[in-house]
C-alpha cells in the first residue's frame, strides 16, 4: 500500500472513532454553495493529503514534510445569541471542531508518520454557504522505495 493511501486510512479511522461525523471521505471539493442536496449527511470531514515534497535519503529511503487538511462541514446555520431555542446544539460544532483538532493531534506511526501537528484552523463557512472549518496539519513523512537496479555497460 502506498504511504497516501496509509495516511488516508489512519487519519479517516481517528475522525470515525471520535463518533462525531456521519461522513468521512477524501476531499474532492465535493461542497460547494450550488447545491442544495448532497448524497452524504452531516456533519461530514473530507481529507486532503496537500503536499509532500520528497527527498532522498540514505537506505532508500524518501522523507519530506506533509501539508494535510481536514475540511469540516455542517447541516445549517443555527443560532448562538444568548436564550436562542437551539444555542447548546449550536454551540456543539465548536466542540466537534476541537474534538477533531485534539485527537488528530500528534497522530503518530513509527514507519511512516512523525511530528504530526495542527499548525492552522480557519473558518470557511462563508466560502462554501454552509458552517465548515479547514484544519491544517503538518507532519514528517517518510517511505521505503525500491530503485531501479543500475548496470553500466
């Protein structure tokens, strides 16, 4: 299995036992402010693997550092001022947020992943028409290759 895809499944696994999310899937800008009407429920996390510019290293061995980003969509707009009917349930996607942030934090897997760390967090709710929340987390990464033996003639 390739060291994405290993990613992927660990950082979607610690999302699904958090037991907040009713969706989890990899990020292919599948909201948008068009549609009215998505084919998952809410709330629903989608996981990007931003960047990985590798390096080469001794053993073969790649490292480089990794940009990914967790984005974190909501039903609806409910309200939050003071004696609102729905303030508490509201005032729950903050918890959900946190709870993301805090338990992907330091996520770590000794053959693949080290120093994962939440480095941004930005509210993207206006962007997409619904409330929604881009984590952005770093981590160092590395991979076993296998090269291509070289004979010179």
């Amino acid at each position: 299995m390739g060291v994405r895809k290993d990613i992927h499944l660990k950082v979607t696994a610690t999302i699904q036992a958090t037991n907040t999310q009713q969706w989890v899937d990899m990020w292919k800008n599948q909201i948008n402010r068009q549609r009215e009407a998505y084919p998952f429920n809410f709330p629903a996390s989608f996981v990007s693997i931003r960047r990985i510019p590798w390096q080469d290293m001794q053993l073969n061995v790649k490292e480089g550092p990794m940009t990914l980003e967790v984005y974190v969509f909501f039903n609806k707009w409910r309200d939050t001022f003071e004696g609102a009917a729905d303030q508490a349930n509201s005032l729950d996607i903050i918890d959900v947020v946190e709870t993301l942030a805090n338990d992907l934090h330091f996520l770590e897997d000794d053959a693949i992943i080290n120093d994962f760390t939440q480095v941004d967090e930005e509210d993207i709710s206006i962007a997409y028409g619904r409330p929604g929340y881009r984590l952005v987390f770093t981590a160092h990464v590395r991979k076993q290759i296998t090269p291509v033996p070289y004979v010179s003639n």
